[in-house]
C-alpha cells in the first residue's frame, strides 16, 4: 500500500504498477471501471482536554474562529475544496495554517 495523489496514481494505473487505487474525482474516470464507496465523513482531530471533547456533536459552524490544518491544496486539491466549501456554505472562510 502506498500514498499517491490522483495523478500519481493514474499513471502507476496505466503502467500497471498499481492494481487498485482509491481518490476523489469530479466526473467519472472513463479509462477503467469505478464504483462509488461509502461517503466518508470528516473527522476533527482535537486534544482530550479541548472544550469539544465532551461534545456528542461539533458543526461547522462551531468551527468559525479556529485554525485549520487540512490537506494542502496542491497535494489534495478535492479535499481541500471541499473542506473550504463545507466553511463557506456555514458562513465563514477558513483559518488554515501552515
């Protein structure tokens, strides 16, 4: 098992180094079959004595004043989209760190 981004893993599909791999695309990837997996869901990862620890449920919007470290845009362009969509959609902009 390795970590590839999309392009990497396309071409180490189409030189036949890799048997399956698994990423997120915009529009269906018509070169091979594919199948939809489960939706994931995100995950926040916090400290165990972060004031949310306790908490059954976090939304985005409790998000709205902290920092974010997320996927760089350049390795994962997707994620970061979506993660930055999520915000938007609930009324903010992201205080993503380096």
């Amino acid at each position: 098992m390795s970590e590839l981004n999309v392009e990497e893993q396309l071409h180490a599909l189409r030189t036949s180094k890799l048997d399956v791999g698994v990423f997120r695309i915009h529009q269906p990837c018509e070169e091979w079959p594919s199948f939809d997996l489960i939706p994931d869901e995100y995950c926040l990862a916090i400290p165990t004595e972060h004031e949310f620890a306790l908490r059954a449920e976090i939304r985005w919007s409790d998000l709205a004043t902290r920092r974010f470290v997320i996927s760089d845009r350049s390795e994962a362009p997707l994620e970061f989209g979506l993660v930055v969509a999520n915000c938007v959609a609930n009324g903010f902009s992201p205080n993503v760190i380096a």
